[in-house]
C-alpha cells in the first residue's frame, strides 16, 4: 500500500510518497500521456542538462509493486523553505521560474503553477523539483501561473528590497504567496513610477480588487505566445532589478568586530575542524552561523551543512559566498531559534516544522548560548533540552560573564542570570551529554566543549 505524503494532495496529476527510505512520485493515469510528451519530445533531458529540473529514473507501472508509474527523483538532503531563503536565495529562485516557463512555450508546454515551494536549493543552485508541474501549451492560453509567480516572488522580493529584508518572513503567514493588495500598500509611492512594479504588483492588485467581487465569470484575453513571451521577458527585468545589498543589520559586519586575539580565533578554528573531523559526520546544522566561517570547516570535511541565522544579511552574505565559491554542501537559511519554523498549512502538514526535518549528526553552536540564556532569557536547562531534542553531538561555546559580548548584553539591563556560570552550564546539558572533550581558547576566556549524548 502506498502512503501518500500528507503535504502531497493538491496536485491530480500525482503525488510524492515515501517508500523504503526514498521520496518518490506516483504519476496518476490521467496524466500519463503528458509525462511521455514531455519525455519524447527531449523537454526533461534539456531541463537537467541545464540544472534546471531534479533528475530522475521511471519505474514502470507493474514494477516493483507499484500499480502505476512512480518517478525516483534524486533524493534532496536538506529541504528549507522561501520564508528561510534569503532575498539572493529567493530572487534566484524566481529567476529560475521564469526560465522554465520560457524554455516550455518553446517546446510547446506550460508551467500549470509556479510555487515557490516548488523549488528547492540543491549543490548551491535552485532547482525544480516538481516534475508533474508542466502542460501542454494551447495557441491563446493565459500563463496560468502569473497570479502565484507575483505573489510567491515578486511581492516578497520588492518589500525585501524596498522596504525591509525581514518582510520576505510574511511568507510564513501567507502560505499562497503574500496578496498583492497587501504588498501594495506597504511598498513605498516611489515605486509607482517603477514600470515592472506598476504593472505587475500596484495595477495586478487593482485589477483583482476590481474583480474580487464580480458575480459574473471573467474570461481571461486570449494572449499570444510571442505576448506570453514579452511578459515573462518584463518579469524577469522587474525581478533583476531589485536590489539589496547585505549591510545595516546588527550581525552583518560580526566577524570585523569580534573580540577574539588572533590566536583564540586560530585555536578556535583548529579545535572544531579537528572534532568535525572526528566525527565524521554526514549532516551538520550550524545554529547562529552568521556568514558560515566556520559552516565551511564542516563543508571542507565532506558534511551537508546547513548554516542557519537570524540575520538577512548574514544568510545572504553565506548564500553569495557559496555560489561564488560553488560550494555545494553548503546550504544557508533563516532561522530564529526562539521562534523557529513551525509546521504550516493545512492541517498542519504542507510544510515540516525545523524537528520534522532530517535529524542532523552534528551541531554546531558556536558564540550562540549568551544569546539565548541572557539575550532572550532561555534558561540553561530549557537550552540543553532543546539542543538534545536536535542532536546527539554537540560542538558548543561557553562563554562567561566577564567576556565583552556578555557584558555587552548586560550593560543596560539588571543582571538577574545567577545561574549563567559554567558550573551551571555543566550540570543543564550533563543530564542530556557526557563531555567527550573540554578546550579553554587561549587568548580568551572562553572554552569549547564537545559534547556526546548520554546513554
């Protein structure tokens, strides 16, 4: 019996299903004869010569168990979401739709959608990963994913570019895309005079509340494909054009300002590529990564590594430094630990929650717990269970009270963190990890520890 994903169920033409392990695509009957169009006439293999579509191998229908046909995609090892991309991330991400949009009006098809949750990173790079998202193209046929493409992409990435990078997080509250009423009246009158955000967001948004409330069917114009064409043409200059420079935000310049002597920041690097390697691990989250200094250690030792911040700027500047470097185990992304990615959408199962995700071998939480246990009141022990509910190898950072950074977050506030010692922080995560290695940094006061869960 074959158990459908439960975010897979809004697609007739089939859906993803985990079997053995593996996450893989039943094509439905009806949508057969398209699959093989698309098969025949070369449009897939063009797709993965460019990088553009996820691979994948047939199983035919009546093979191994499977009724109908299933398609084995090659397997993603992290999946992250556009509410946890970056503005680079997500700009990328639209940039590619709209180069598979053009590619499919030239061999005859049509993208039926164009989600953002369509697209995953994958070796550094976005790629398509729903293979059953195509049609056949008729003379005089609307794009039908225009709507989505503008509220998906477009929207978020002018407020990200004109107003505020943190704005592309309303995609969490707006599963479908943030409404384009929406996007409209937070953007700033400047950007009326801008002809691609005029005509594709303010007007786009007039024009649906116009309509919202007609009691009659609107038949959409028939549109030329060579009409279609200039379109996706003009949202993609739209698209290339804004711009958003990673500065201003409170980490972006961390790694010029740190107080580390020279030599603590060489025994600090030294010490955590020796335990990565060590460990040998396959999968590495690095919580509070800021611009993935030392992300790149794991992935230099062969580790998936997902570098996770709260900082736009920070995850953009990863994002631009793995591209440009093509370095791809690493994969950046958003995320505030005090309110980290919840399970969303219908019935709470359309998108994972951070613990539904691939358990990682090995965290990294480097220069992060003063942040939690004094910036935002997580006590020590609340920390240790959230950080053994993630892992069961640790690579953290104790950081004492008479260390600037600490006494930064102390000096406009009463101190009332008694129990922030290292003592304390010894006796929170000994009920979870056994202390596989302990390293005080020299040139600092601070100390490593290489923690391994407890049997």
């Amino acid at each position: 019996m074959i158990q459908r994903h439960r975010s897979s169920f809004r697609d007739g033409a089939g859906f993803v299903f985990e079997h053995e392990g593996k996450v893989l695509r039943q094509v439905n009957p009806a949508y057969v004869p398209t699959h093989g169009r698309l098969k025949s006439s070369g449009f897939y293999s063009r797709l993965w010569e460019n990088g553009w579509l996820i691979p994948h191998r047939e199983i035919p229908a009546g093979s191994a168990g499977f009724e109908e046909l299933v398609l084995e995609p090659d397997q993603l090892p992290v999946i992250t979401y556009p509410y946890e991309w970056s503005f680079g991330q997500l700009q990328d991400a639209a940039l590619l739709t709209l180069k598979v949009q053009q590619a499919a009006l030239a061999a005859g098809f049509s993208l039926k959608d164009a989600s953002a949750y369509n697209i995953q990173y994958h070796e550094a790079r976005p790629v398509l990963i729903d293979t059953l998202s195509f049609e056949i193209y008729a003379e005089g046929q609307p794009w039908m994913g225009y709507r989505q493409f503008c509220q998906h992409f477009l929207a978020p990435l002018a407020l990200m570019a004109c107003r505020d990078p943190r704005l592309g997080l309303l995609l969490r509250n707006h599963i479908d895309g943030i409404p384009l009423d929406l996007a409209s009246t937070l953007l700033p009158k400047r950007t009326w005079l801008k002809p691609g955000l005029l005509f594709h967001l303010h007007l786009h948004a007039r024009a649906q509340s116009q309509y919202r409330n007609q009691d009659r069917k609107i038949t959409a114009r028939p549109i030329t494909r060579h009409g279609l064409l200039g379109i996706l043409e003009n949202l993609e200059s739209t698209v290339r054009a804004l711009r958003w420079e990673p500065t201003g935000t409170e980490w972006a310049a961390y790694y010029e300002h740190t107080n580390y002597e020279p030599e603590a920041g060489r025994a600090k690097a030294a010490a955590v590529k020796a335990w990565i390697e060590r460990c040998q691990p396959a999968l590495v989250w690095d919580l509070g990564a800021n611009d993935g200094t030392f992300s790149r250690l794991a992935v230099e030792q062969g580790a998936t590594t997902v570098a996770w911040d709260i900082d736009p700027a920070a995850v953009e500047k990863c994002y631009r430094h793995s591209v440009r470097h093509r370095q791809k185990n690493l994969y950046p992304a958003l995320l505030d630990l005090t309110n980290p990615s919840p399970a969303l959408g219908w019935n709470l199962t359309e998108r994972q929650s951070l613990f539904e995700r691939r358990r990682p071998d090995l965290v990294l939480a480097l220069a992060l717990l003063h942040h939690l246990a004094i910036g935002n009141n997580v006590p020590l022990d609340h920390c240790a269970d959230f950080f053994r509910q993630v892992t069961g190898t640790l690579i953290i950072e104790w950081i004492p009270k008479t260390d600037s950074k600490v006494d930064a977050l102390l000096r406009n506030r009463t101190d009332i963190f008694a129990d922030y010692t290292e003592a304390s922080f010894q006796r929170a995560f000994g009920r979870h990890f056994r202390v596989r290695e302990r390293q005080p940094l020299q040139g600092s006061e601070r100390v490593l520890y290489l923690l391994e869960a407890a049997s």
